[in-house]
C-alpha cells in the first residue's frame, strides 16, 4: 500500500485541528506544515464531505472535527485522503478476492491476502484520538 503525501497531510492536519478550539483554516494550516495551500484545501474538503470535518464559511471561517478523535479511524481518514480503499497491491481487496481471477493458480494470492487483511485490521482499529495522546 503506498500512502501518498495526500494521507500525510491529512493525518498531520487533523492532529493539528483537533488541538485547537476555534475553527482553523487552510490557508493558516498550510503555512504550518509548510505545503500547498491549494493541495491542502483539496484534502480538507475531502475530509469535510465524508463527515470527519466541520467546515465553516466566512472571516473567522476554516475547520473542526466532527466527532470525537476516538470515533474516527486511520483506515477511514486514509481511504478519504487517498480516494480509494487502502489496498497492499492492486490485486488485494478486503472482500479477498482476486479481482484478475488469478487466485487459484497465484502462489502469492493468501500471503498478500492475509496481509490486506492484518492492515485492515490495524487501520480500522487505531483511530485519530491513538495519533494525537
């Protein structure tokens, strides 16, 4: 699985975020972490739209956490970030199978599978609230 700046960011924003009472905006968070105002508004907006974000309009407008920290998993914020399941190959899935129907001739197949697996677990069961204590 490779995770792209999209999930960095994302991750670093929102430890950022929820250390904060007021919301906090794009433009403040970029110059923090020193990357692309635009790119991070993109991620931003991705995480507001799947419910992880609150995003308010306006002067004193920017972001807060929808929930609390320990509601919201790695797994999800990565799969928002990366605008796909999180997957250790293209051949892997969560519902394990071979999406090449391959599996019954592919030695590599069950290891990758069981893999896929172990990180979905992992992802699913370590949330924001385990990054930021």
């Amino acid at each position: 699985m490779l995770l792209t700046k999209a999930s960095e960011y994302a991750l670093l924003s929102l430890i950022m975020i929820s250390q904060k009472e007021t919301p906090q905006d794009a433009d403040t968070l970029s110059t923090q972490l020193g990357i692309s105002k635009s790119f991070l508004a993109k991620i931003l907006q991705s995480l507001a739209k799947e419910g992880i974000l609150k995003s308010f309009k306006g002067a004193h407008g920017g972001f807060l956490l929808a929930c609390d920290p320990s509601e919201v998993s790695i797994k999800q914020i990565i799969a928002c970030a990366e605008k796909k399941p999180t997957m250790v190959l293209e051949c892997t899935t969560s519902q394990g199978y071979c999406p090449n129907n391959r599996a019954d001739f592919c030695k590599i197949f069950p290891f990758l599978n069981k893999l896929q697996s172990r990180i979905d677990d992992f992802l699913d069961n370590m949330s924001l609230k385990d990054l930021i204590t």
